[in-house]
C-alpha cells in the first residue's frame, strides 16, 4: 500500500496483517477456480439463524478488505423479526450504543470460510462477523461472545473439546399454498404442509431408515461436502425425527460447524421438497422432543491432552463420586456446570417452545443432577480411568440453540467451577425423583435466573446479559399475547427454525 492510499476497513479494524492478505488472495483464486458467479456472506444472529447478502464476484473481492454494510437492526430482532428497541427515539437506545437510528454496521469476511454452496451452483459462502464502522468489534455478536469465553479459557491452559448430538425432525412438504398463497402472507407467516417421513416408535429400525432413505442421503451428502465430520445418521424416537452425530472439534469450530449444517440441511431439503425444522417440539399432538446433546471435556492447550481423564480412580472413591471418574478440574467443572444451571438454561434452550421437552422418564432433563452414564440425568459422565473418551454430556440444551452462546455457558459455568474448586454432589440414580433441584420450567423462568447470576454477569458482561434478555423477553410477551399457542409457534419456530 503506498502512503496517498486509504487504509483498508480490514486494517482499520486492525485485523489486515500478511497472513490474512495471503488468506484473501487464495480465497480470490478459489472463487476464480470454482467460477463462481456469486457470493454469499453469512453472519450468525442472536437466535443462530444465519442471515447475510450475495456479493457478485468482483464485489465479494472486494469485501474481503471493504467490508459489506449492513443495518444495524438485524442484531435486535426477536425471533419473529420484530425489532425489540425503539431505535428512533435516543432515550430507548442508551443500553446498545452504535445502534440508535438503524444506524449501519459492517459485516467483515473470513477469507479462510470461503467454500462453494453444494447445493446451489455456481454460489460460494462466507462466514462473516460484524463491526462498527468506525473498526471496532461489536460486543453483542454472539461468535464473539464464545471468542471472549475461549481467550478467558486459554487463560487457564485449556481449551474446550465438543462433539454434536443433534436430534431434528424432517417431513416431505404435500403443500406450498399456506407459506407462499401471497392472499395468506402473515408476520410471521405460515409454515408449509407436510407429511412424515417415517412413522417412529421403532428407534433406530432399519425398515424406517430405509423409508427415510432419500431425505436422510441429501443430508449426508450436504453435510460431507460442507466438510463437517458426520459420523452417523439415525432414526430416533419419534415420528419423522432422526438425529446426527458428529466426531469432536474444538469449540469454535464445532459451533461454526453447528451454524453451517442446519442451515445446510434445510437449504438443501427444500429444495428436494422437504421441511427440516430444528424446533424442539414441532406442533403435532403425538411429537416427540428433540434435545441438542452436548458433549464437552477441557484439553491441555500445550499436550492436546484430554484434562477430565484420570489414570486410576481416586483412592476411596467408588462411582457415585465425581474424583472416581473425573480428575480434579473435571470434578470442578462438572461442579460449576450443575452451579450455574438454571442460569445457562436460558442461554441453551432459548425458546418458548422448549420447555415442554422437560418431562419425566423422557430421557431429557427435569432436575440439576449429575449422574453415572445415566441419560435422565442432565449432566452424565462417560468413560472412566484410563478412557481417553472421558467426557461430559450435557442433556439441557435443544436444537434451536444459538451455539456459540451454548457453549459460551458451558464454558463461563465450568471455569468458575475451576476457580472455586467447587465440589459436586454424589451421583443421582433417580434423576426424576423428589430429592434434587429442578431446571427452570419455563423461559422467563431461566432468564430471571441468567440476570440474577452474578457470575455469569460478570463473565458474560452485563451488557450482552441485557440484551439477550431483552430481545427473549419480547418473544415471551407475544407469545403470551396470542390468541392461540400453538399457531403461535408454528409460525414462530416451525416455520422459521
């Protein structure tokens, strides 16, 4: 760059070294090898909906120095798309500074995201993150939020592993009419109609694997060619709901991965004529529950060595103790996640609707316990002494879930567990017994207990603690107002989530 030139809106944001000018040149020559005739660029908003615009070629290049200017308003949609801030009127904007107006923001590429759309030709994608236009981050950018968790992470030498269990339903569209006739468009408007793709009750049956064949083989062959590490696809439980596993990643880039495949997968099945809804409790009489399984365990920053596993159990321990299992920033962690949990329920299961999948015996959580490879419980511990799969699964969250703020509590509630040296209880053998604490029954609920927790507060910042719970609490307030519940959610979640 010569001195009568401008600095670049990446380096103004002081994020434009020689690495990412090498990282935006491969990135120009994979568009040029892929020919592509357009770009898409992506930024995760509060809900994990992924929203963005489509650069032709010479404007996506560009952008990767540029920036893509977008309005501010996007980040204070509720999840019906009402903006939950007054953003005309100066005296209702002092919580969010930068925003007052619908003032712009800029949304900022990462070269290193780019990869063509598998299901769109000729179409590349980018993830972005957002900035104000005078180059400094925006603290309410929910990718950023789980950056800060991770540097605080770092801080203590870990790093967090998780793998993804995502339970989701799927069912071929019979109708267009109701979400396209423009004579019934509606805000939001209605979802299509649809038919199951297999009939449940019969978990993991391979005649039902074999009816659901074709949806089941478009998400694989969406997620592979994403580059996302599936390792199985199967029937679950209920009718027309299946589930996905994935192999274990690093944190950002499981929840990056997370983002990616349900926005995939609902891309690429409507298009083949099917409905994909992450909703937890889709709105038919015999549904069942879909819960995201979150499978968490610390690593040594300098071994990559997994911290939960012990080499033997700690002497005088049997296995109803966290230290026979865990070593001791395991215990401590497993101690902070059961602390702060009706706090972070709110962060992991963050709709109205999910709430009805707390339910007795329904191998989902109804107390704060933690228990022995038991699945009732809401934390369950796996592996043991010498197994270096030991980890922790925790049952609270569901699929809807923004991810990054998911794992951001995990990670805010396990690190104070680590810096208290908290002590977990024994292990429960009836988790849906009397004797323990209950997760929060509702969403206002998990928000009071989210503002509420100083912690988690101070961690998170009470900034962003606000806002989330603003932007919640005028979803809870509609939802409440509506005639009818249950046509509430299915234009609310089934046709949008």
């Amino acid at each position: 760059m010569s001195d009568s030139q401008p600095p670049s809106f990446a380096q103004r944001c002081q994020v434009h070294d020689h690495q990412r000018q090498t990282d935006c040149e491969k990135a120009i020559a994979a568009m040029e090898a892929a020919g592509v005739h357009s770009v898409r660029f992506g930024w995760c908003d509060a809900h994990g909906q992924l929203r963005g615009k489509t650069l032709m070629v010479g404007a996506a290049i560009r952008a990767l120095t540029e920036g893509i200017g977008m309005v501010g308003t996007l980040m204070l949609k509720d999840s019906g798309d009402r903006t939950a801030w007054s953003v005309f009127e100066p005296s209702q904007t002092q919580d969010i500074p930068g925003f007052a107006g619908a003032a712009n923001l800029m949304l900022l590429p990462d070269p290193n995201s780019f990869m063509v759309l598998p299901w769109a030709d000729g179409v590349g994608w980018m993830r972005c993150q957002p900035w104000f236009t005078n180059g400094t981050p925006v603290k309410l950018d929910t990718r950023r939020v789980l950056q800060n968790a991770l540097e605080r992470l770092a801080a203590s030498g870990h790093g967090l592993k998780t793998g993804l269990e995502v339970e989701f339903h799927i069912y071929r569209i019979t109708d267009t009419a109701p979400q396209l006739n423009p004579d019934r468009a509606a805000w939001p408007g209605e979802p299509p109609g649809v038919a199951m793709i297999h009939p449940g009750y019969n978990l993991h049956a391979e005649a039902l694997t074999d009816m659901a064949h074709e949806p089941l083989d478009i998400v694989r062959r969406t997620a592979q060619a994403l580059g996302l590490p599936l390792q199985s696809l199967e029937i679950e439980l209920g009718p027309s709901q299946v589930e996905a596993v994935f192999d274990a990643t690093d944190a950002l880039t499981a929840a990056d991965h997370m983002v990616l495949f349900r926005n995939g997968v609902r891309q690429a099945l409507r298009r083949a004529g099917y409905h994909a809804s992450f909703m937890c409790r889709p709105p038919f009489p015999n549904v069942m529950s879909s819960g995201w399984h979150l499978h968490q365990s610390l690593y040594h920053l300098k071994t990559g060595a997994n911290a939960f596993v012990r080499a033997t159990p700690e002497p005088g321990t049997h296995p109803g103790m966290a230290l026979h299992t865990l070593t001791p920033p395991g215990s401590e962690w497993l101690a902070g996640l059961l602390t702060h949990a009706p706090a972070i329920t709110a962060l992991c299961t963050p709709t109205v609707n999910g709430y009805g999948r707390f339910q007795p015996n329904a191998l989902a959580p109804q107390s704060i316990c933690w228990g022995r490879d038991n699945r009732g419980a809401m934390l369950r511990v796996i592996g043991g002494a010498g197994d270096a799969g030991t980890r922790i699964e925790n049952r609270i969250g569901e699929p809807a879930a923004n991810p990054y703020l998911t794992m951001a509590a995990q990670i805010h509630a396990g690190l104070d567990g680590l810096r208290r040296g908290l002590k977990p209880p024994l292990a429960c053998e009836s988790p849906y017994g009397e004797d323990h604490p209950r997760v929060p029954t509702s969403l206002s609920q998990a928000l009071d207990a989210l503002q509420g927790n100083a912690a988690l507060n101070a961690s998170l910042g009470s900034g962003f603690v606000n806002y989330f719970d603003r932007l919640k609490r005028s979803e809870i307030e509609r939802h409440a107002k509506a005639q009818n519940a249950n046509e509430f959610e299915r234009r609310e979640y089934f046709a949008r989530t």
